[in-house]
C-alpha cells in the first residue's frame, strides 16, 4: 500500500523550514530534501509551496539569501537564518511544543 504524504498543519511550514537552515545554509532544493530527511519522509515540500514561504521569511528578515554556484555547478540561491530567524526558531518551536502537549492532553481525556 502506498504512503500518503502528511499534509503541513497551519504554519507548520516555517517552523520546518527555519529547522532546515538552522545548522546551514541550504538552496532550495536542499531545503525541501532537508525537510524530507528530519520529518524521515513524512513531508514533501513541493516547490509551489516552498520557494514563496523561502521569500515570504526573506521578507520577514528571518532569512537572508545569496546566489552562488550549486553542488553541479549551477547558479543557486543559497539561504541562511538570520539572528532574527533563529529568534523566530526558538518562539515557534516553544508555541509547537505548548500545542502538542495541548492536543495529548485531549486525547489522553
């Protein structure tokens, strides 16, 4: 039987990627496999999904980017967490947090 891909909760999307940059400063690419690989494959980040949350935390300040050549030598555009981003990082992972002990609360009712 095939595996579905989890959908993304409301604003879960950010957090991952933030978590994605966290260690490194990744492309897009690179961020999508990033994602796929700390999730063990439970979320697919499609390119219609990613590259306008990657400009919106751009935008916010969250991230910064800068075009250089890729792993196969082609022009990238490679993103970094910001001081601010890492901020961001730590409140989203604590709201997270708050949330899931929240909703194992209210199962275990």
């Amino acid at each position: 039987m095939a595996q579905k891909n989890a959908a993304l909760v409301q604003g879960t999307l950010d957090l991952l990627i933030l978590q994605a940059l966290a260690a490194q400063e990744r492309h897009g690419v690179g961020v999508s496999r990033r994602i796929a690989d700390i999730t063990r494959g439970t979320f697919q980040v499609q390119p219609g999904s990613l590259f306008p949350a990657l400009h919106r935390l751009e935008a916010a300040g969250w991230l910064t980017a800068t075009w250089k050549p890729s792993e196969n030598n082609r022009r990238a555009k490679y993103y970094r967490l910001t001081k601010a981003g890492l901020r961001q990082l730590n409140h989203e992972a604590a709201e997270w947090s708050r949330a899931v002990q929240a909703i194992t609360w209210a199962l275990q009712a």
